[in-house]
C-alpha cells in the first residue's frame, strides 16, 4: 500500500475540510509573535515552553511534516528563517498563503518525513515536528534524517501520541470501555482485517500507526540525539481514556 500517497491525499481533503490542524494563523497571532509574544504547539493544548527554543531570531528552523499555515508562520514572525516540509501541497499552500498575507519568507519544500534527501547535512538549529509521526509505518529514519539535517548542537522538538492509544479496542473505546486489544508496534495496515480497517479508516482518511517507546524515544536516542526535555498532554476532551492517561507526549532532543 502506498501509505505516503494514501495520507497526502488524506491531508489535501483535510485542508478542504476545515481540520483544525490545517487552519492558518490569523494576522492578530503574527503581529503578536513579531513583538515577541507567541507560542507553539506539539500536542494538542500544552504550549512548548520557550527556553526549548530560547532565542529563534536568525535561526533555521525546518518544520518537520509540520504544514497547515501555523508553527511555521509564527516562527518566522519571531525572526526564525524558516523552510517548512510537508507530503501534502495542500498544507503547504497554507503557509505560502500566510507567507504572502503577512511579508514573511517561508521556504515550502513537498517531500516525505522519513526521507529528507532534498535537504543538506548539518543544515538546522532546530526541527519542530508536531505530532505527525503516527502517519508514517516507520519512525526510526525519521529520527536518523533529522539528526543527518540538524547541525551540532541542533534540537529536534516532537510531539508523539502515546501508544496506549493504538492498543485499546476502538469500537468499545468510543463506548467508555477501555480494554487492551492491540500489540504495539501498531499499524491501520497489517493489525487490522479489511471489515475494520474499511470502516475505521474509511475514504478520506489517513492510515495511523502506533509505536512504541523503544522507537519514539530510543530511536532518537540510536540517531545520535540526546533527550534533554519531556512533558506530556492530553486532549482534554473528556473522552474516557484521556481521563485516565496523558495521550501525548513531547520531547526535546539534542545532536
């Protein structure tokens, strides 16, 4: 199955649809970020805390699978020199759109997360990756492109989903009841039959993959990073499991 094309199609009919992961900034958010007010996110609702980033001014910054007119808008506004990445043009055409809005310079490079051949070494201070991860079937060359790309010294900042989300059943899951189904590693490809997958992943969807925190983390670690920050977050939806466990987690990572 082609994964890659299957979830920049995904992603295009996002955009389309109004998610709320491809909804650009508005004028307010970068007049802020360009006084030096302003935030970013990994997870869904926890702000990175700032000395992950310290001074962005002057910094490149590759925002990793990161399209959709927001992370990257708000760190060029902060005075980041900013090249975006992205597998769907879609999203990309997002922050092209607020690049031309606002007079910022973002560079939107079309391209896949676990192959970054189009960039050079040791070209980044910095890789913001949002929680994207979970739509590629393996993360592990992620890590080793990000760590080629990153330059001594650099940080990849990322956000993760925790597994423990892929290994409950889902259909009872939506009814409150949290019961352990899935082996970990995960994927909508193979830990699926055909029925479920056609209804849980029904046209217009992307295909998700849960992995574990031998890869998440200590993939990071076999790429030559070192872990310097963690913190976790929830949906805060009220949903049964994000009750009980924080579904997300964020790391900093330094080459």
């Amino acid at each position: 199955m082609d994964v890659l094309g299957h979830n920049r199609d995904a992603w295009n009919g996002y955009v389309a649809t109004g998610n709320r992961w491809t909804v650009p900034v508005d004028p307010e958010v970068v007049a802020r970020a360009r006084q030096g007010d302003w935030s970013i996110v990994l997870t869904p609702t926890r702000p990175v805390p700032r000395e992950w980033l310290g001074d962005v001014r002057g910094r490149r910054i590759l925002a990793l699978a990161s399209g959709g007119g927001q992370q990257g808008p708000v760190l060029a506004a902060a005075g980041a020199r900013v090249t975006v990445l992205d597998a769907s043009p879609a999203q990309l055409a997002q922050d092209r759109a607020v690049a031309a809005r606002e007079g910022l310079e973002i560079e939107t490079v079309e391209g896949d997360m676990a192959d970054l051949g189009a960039l050079p070494d040791a070209t980044f201070d910095v890789v913001v990756n949002p929680c994207s991860t979970c739509f590629v079937p393996d993360v592990r060359p992620v890590w080793r492109e990000v760590a080629r790309v990153l330059r001594p010294g650099g940080a990849l900042l990322a956000g993760h989903v925790n597994p423990i989300v892929f290994a409950v059943d889902f259909a009872l899951a939506e009814k409150g009841d949290l019961r352990l189904r899935h082996a970990i590693p995960y994927s909508d490809v193979t830990s699926i039959g055909p029925e479920e997958r056609a209804r849980l992943v029904p046209p217009g969807k992307a295909l998700e993959f849960g992995h574990s925190l031998g890869d998440l983390l200590g993939g990071q670690l076999d790429a030559g990073l070192s872990i310097t920050g963690l913190y976790e977050d929830r949906w805060n939806d009220g949903s049964p499991l994000d009750r009980l466990v924080p579904c997300f987690l964020a790391t900093r990572a330094v080459k």
